[in-house]
C-alpha cells in the first residue's frame, strides 16, 4: 500500500504533467492558427478565432491527457477491513415519479444478493420519495407492501414519503440524515436505476472501516440494459473507455475526489456535519437551490478535511442511462444548469484549489462546445473583415508577390484536434487487446469494430450535442430554470415526427450556416460538411438511433454474461410481471 | 364499489406508512457557508471616512 505522502507527491506530478501537457497542446493550437489566420492579413478575428481555439484544445486535451494518466498508472492498494461490519449501513434509494416496480423490484434483489453475503442484517433500505404525482405514490405504497412480504423486510425496508420537495435530491437525504441519521455509521446513496451487488456493498464498507478519515467513497457504475442504438452505444463507450478516464481521473484528484451522486458510500457524521446545503441568493438559475449538489458535497467533505475517494477497481456497482439522443439531452440540460450554477461557488470560502478547479472543468464542460461554434461563426465571418489580398505589396517591383499556402497549417491543426479526440480511444483498445479486457467484450476484432463504429458515431451526432449543449447554455444565462423532470427511462423508441420536433432548429442551423459559408467563405465549405451535414440530418440520426439495436457491436461483458444482482433482478421483475398479468386477467 | 375501495385503500396506506416508519434517531446538519463576502477594507474603509458627518466647533 502506497503511504500517504507518496500518493500525494504521485497525485501533484500527475496533475502538474497533465495540466502543462494541456496548455502546451492548447499554445501550439493557438500558435499554429495564428500563422495560418495570419496568412492572409493579421485582424482582430485571427486573435480572436486563435484564442477560441485555444480555450477548445485545452478542452480537449484535458480529456486526452486524463485518459493518458489512466493507461498509465494502476490503482494503488487501499486499506480494507477484514473484521466484522461495525454499525449500521443505511441504503437510500431516492424516487422521484419513478417506475415502482421496476425499482422496488431493484431492491428486492439487491436485498437478496446482500442474503448471499450473510451480512444482511448489517444494512437497512430506507426509499425516499419525493413523489409529486399521487397515482404513482399509491402504487408506490402497494408495491412497498408487496416488496416486504417477498423479503421479510419489516424492521429493515423502511419507506417515507415527503409533502414537500425542499432541497429536492439534496434535501431528500438531508430529510433522512436529519430524522434518522444517528442510527447509522455510514449511507450507500443510490438512484432509483442504480443496483449494486450484495459483495460490493459489503466490500465499501469494508474500505470505510478501514479508512477512518475516508468521508465519501465513490465507485465507477457500470450502465446496464441498454436496447436502442444509441443506448448500446452509450453502454459500449462506458464499460470500455470509462474505466480509464475514472483511473486517470482517480490519480489526478487523490484526496479530493468526485461524488456523482449515488453508487457511493458516505460517512454518515462527516456529511451530516459538512454537507448541509445552503439556498443560494437570488433567483434560480444561478440562485435557489443547489442542483448539481453532488460535486459541491464532495467539495465541503475535502473542506472539512474528509477524504473523498474514487475506487475505479470496484466492480459490482450499475445504473442505466438514455435511450435516446433526447433523453440525454434533457439530463444533460440539468447538469448543464447545475455546473453552471457552480459559478457561484467558485470563491466559497475555505475550498480546496483542487475543488474549484473541479468547478471550472464542469463549467468548461458546458462552454467549451460554445467555444467552437463561435469559432465556427467566427470563421465564417472572418472574410468580411480582412483586406483584400495585395499582390504587389513591394513598391517599384514588377512581379506579384503570391502569399504561400497555409493549407498544410489548417490540415496539421485538423489532424492535432482530431488526434487528441481518437488517439486516446484507440490506445485503450490497444491497452485493452494486450491485457485481454477484450474478451469481455467480444474478443479483439468484434472490439476493433465496435471502437471505430463508435468512434464514426460519436463523431456524426457530435454536432447534434454541440448545438443541444450551446442551447442549453443560452437558455441558463438567458435566466430560463429548467425544473427538475423525472428521467425517462425504459423504451426510448422516438418517431422521425417527435425527432423532427425535438431537432428542426438544429436542421435550420445547419443549413444558415452552409448557406453562409457557400456565399462568402465557399473555400470554407468542404471543412464544415463534417459539422453541418450531420446538422441537417439531426432528426433522422436521433430517430435512426433510438430504435432497437441488434447488432453483436457493442457487446459488453454484462451482456455476455449478467451479473448475478441483475439475474436476479430479472427473476423478481419476471414473479412481480406474472402477478400483475394474473390480477390483469381476473 | 368506491365506498368498498376506499377503506382498503385507506388501510393499505395505513399499513405502508406504519411498517415503513423510518427509525426515529435525529441527527443535526448545519447548512454550511458558501457564499463569497469580498472583503470591504482599504478602499472601502477610506470611503467610508468620507461618509461621518463631521462634528463641528
């Protein structure tokens, strides 16, 4: 096991190498634009279009870089107890309008995976709803009832329904911390999707234990029964990449790490003591209450001295996710408005550096996509503003000066963006191929296919999610409140008709900007096809992609083979499903 | 058929709420600081000067 100042010395150089790689990949973007920009006259718009690029390429190639640390560093050993679970573990599973049977039925297995351990009688289910609809809440009580009986669960499943939704996720567990908290030593805190094997929860405990200065311990969830296209693909791109971006992210935020919310453990008197969430001042977007409360409570845990703890080797842990392009850009709409939020916040008192850098990279998360389309729209413009090309520019010499092409500048800095946005993909397929991780994914080949289809994918819907993003953002500092939707979950199938709806401001996007580029850039044209086609297709990408996937791409190993906790989710789903069909048919 | 429907209804609410009661163990959570105060001194403080009434002879 790694000592702690050997971890933080390890945790300052992977920071400081991945920070100055970044800027450096960022300068040469800059430099290299410049000299193209300048080519042709040097205005305004060059520097202006140069540093846009700049602010992109960091963007980019923070990313790049994280996933390099991740290839090259390996979880450190951390401390684990093997004695017996002291205290009590309280498993919150927040709901909000949610399915009950599909999530009680999550429950159900969870506690029967935990039965398997022979620990049960260390963890308590608390389900905390907050839901508005009163159809739903019945239901929820019925199928609380059901849940209990099929479990044995009285005196362990509790079940609380709140009048008001104050605080909403945040104060729904603050709700619960504030009634019932001195009862437990620590809180898993799940989503209603979230489902967690009995062996993992054990095993977090085990870590808290054995960790006592550990507040909050975060595991990497793995996305499950993705059916559409593009939820597969989704599926595919998480179980393969992500586990290296969170290692490279692990080794860079050591002691401060992430909290995502849920499928963590927290330690109970830390966060009951740290995390108590103001309202902001003013009015919602920026004021009210906090939405993205997760990074702002791993933020106050480091404050108060906690270590906040991303473990990538923690398997066992799941979640589901969108099905479609819509549905992630609703989601993404939320965390949109709550990292921006976090612009508040960057000067709270007494936060870690690391912390409020963790704020801006959430903000640059949001901005940067805005960043290349004003330098898009910049681009476009930029030939209304230069001067007309002199070619005699040497007085008294009769031959023109032709200016040397700055084509091969442009094509170097295409090949450096898109470096930075495949190369790390493809060195994990090729750490992945020489450690064997492909197996699970199909074996070397299938693999091979599924990253360059996913890799063709991301890149052709990637123009749909830069505009959905820029609106989202337009609509934050417009002042617009996004509210707190329930998330769809379940099939996501959209008709070209609800596609059409979503995405036809993005089809007149695309083709303005084609329009505007043929009448006063047309050189420009065949560079924008990559970005304004896909544009112009939007409604049939997001409607071609919702629909059922049943391609062997993008096999995962929880495809090839479900983990136990989901097995046996699905045979409670299947017992619950015959009764409601029986009571259906009398 | 409501006038049957409601009491079982009534009493399956009844029951959830009773069996999911959440143990009564309360625990304090201060809401924390988050909000930047700038600090009102040099400038501030000189402003400030200009602003007492003087007190005359």
């Amino acid at each position: 096991m790694a000592a702690p100042a050997a971890l933080d010395r390890r945790v300052l150089l992977t920071r400081t190498l991945t920070l100055t790689a970044a800027i450096l990949a960022a300068g040469l973007g800059f430099v290299v634009f410049l000299q193209f920009g300048a080519s042709d006259g040097f205005d305004a718009f060059d520097v202006l279009r140069a540093l846009l690029i700049f602010a992109s390429t960091f963007w980019l190639a923070w990313g790049a870089f994280t996933a390099l640390a991740g290839l090259t560093t390996r979880p450190p050993a951390v401390p684990r107890d093997a004695g017996p679970l002291q205290g009590m573990t309280a498993i919150l599973v927040p709901v909000y309008n949610e399915d009950p049977v599909a999530t009680f039925a999550r429950i159900a297995a969870m506690d029967a995976s935990l039965r398997a351990t022979g620990q049960r009688d260390r963890f308590h289910f608390a389900i905390l709803s907050d839901t508005r609809n009163e159809e739903v809440a019945a239901s929820e009580r019925i199928w609380f009832l059901r849940l209990l009986a099929d479990t044995h669960g009285e005196g362990r499943i509790f079940y609380r329904r709140r009048t008001n939704n104050k605080g909403r996720k945040a104060g729904n567990i603050e709700d619960f911390i504030k009634r019932s908290g001195a009862a437990y030593t620590f809180a898993i805190i799940l989503d209603a999707d979230s489902l967690m094997e009995g062996d993992t929860m054990v095993e977090m405990v085990r870590r808290m234990q054995a960790a006592p200065d550990l507040g909050l311990l975060q595991t990497l969830p793995t996305v499950i029964r993705a059916r559409s296209r593009f939820g597969r693909i989704m599926q595919f791109a998480g179980a393969f990449y992500s586990p290296i971006f969170a290692r490279g992210l692990a080794m860079m935020q050591g002691r401060t790490g992430p909290f995502w919310g849920h499928n963590a453990i927290v330690r109970v008197q830390a966060f009951a003591q740290s995390c108590g969430l103001p309202e902001l001042a003013g009015r919602p977007p920026f004021g009210g209450h906090i939405l993205s409360h997760d990074y702002v409570e791993a933020a106050l845990l480091a404050r108060a001295g906690w270590t906040v703890r991303v473990d990538d080797d923690l398997s066992g842990s799941y979640e589901e996710a969108p099905e479609n392009i819509i549905d992630h850009a609703k989601r993404d709409r939320r965390w949109c408005q709550g990292n921006l939020q976090h612009s508040r916040l960057l000067m709270a008192p007494g936060l870690k550096a690391w912390s409020r850098f963790v704020f801006l990279q959430g903000i640059l998360a949001y901005i940067a996509p805005v960043f290349w389309l004003a330098f898009l729209a910049a681009s476009i413009a930029a030939p209304l503003f230069s001067p007309p090309i002199d070619y005699f520019p040497i007085e008294y010499w009769p031959f023109p000066v032709i200016p040397v092409s700055q084509v091969s500048k442009a094509l170097l800095l295409a090949v450096g963006v898109g470096g930075l946005l495949f190369l790390p993909k493809l060195l994990i397929l090729l750490d992945a191929a020489l450690r064997g991780r492909t197996r699970g994914f199909g074996g070397a080949i299938r693999t091979l296919q599924s990253t360059l289809t996913e890799l063709l994918f991301s890149s052709i819907t990637a123009p749909v999610f830069l505009m959905f993003q820029t609106r989202s953002v337009l609509q934050v500092l417009r002042g617009a409140d996004g509210g707190w939707p329930a998330q769809t979950r379940g099939d996501g199938t959209l008709s070209f008709r609800d596609a059409w709806a979503a995405s036809h401001w993005i089809v007149t996007t695309g083709g303005i900007v084609l329009a505007f580029a043929q009448w006063l850039s047309p050189q420009l044209v065949p560079w924008l096809l990559p970005v304004a086609l896909p544009m112009v297709l939007a409604p049939v990408l997001i409607s071609w992609s919702s629909r059922p996937s049943r391609t062997t791409l993008f096999t995962t190993p929880a495809e090839r083979q479900a983990p136990p906790v989901m097995a046996l989710h699905d045979r409670v789903l299947t017992r619950w499903g015959a009764d409601l069909d029986q009571r259906d048919a009398a | 058929m409501m006038e049957v429907a409601k009491p079982e209804q009534f009493d399956l609410d009844h029951l959830a709420e009773e069996l999911g009661k959440l143990p009564n163990a309360p625990l304090a959570m201060p809401v924390q600081d988050l909000e930047y105060r700038p600090q009102r001194g040099g400038l501030w403080a000189a402003l400030r000067l200009t602003r007492v009434r003087k007190a005359g002879h």
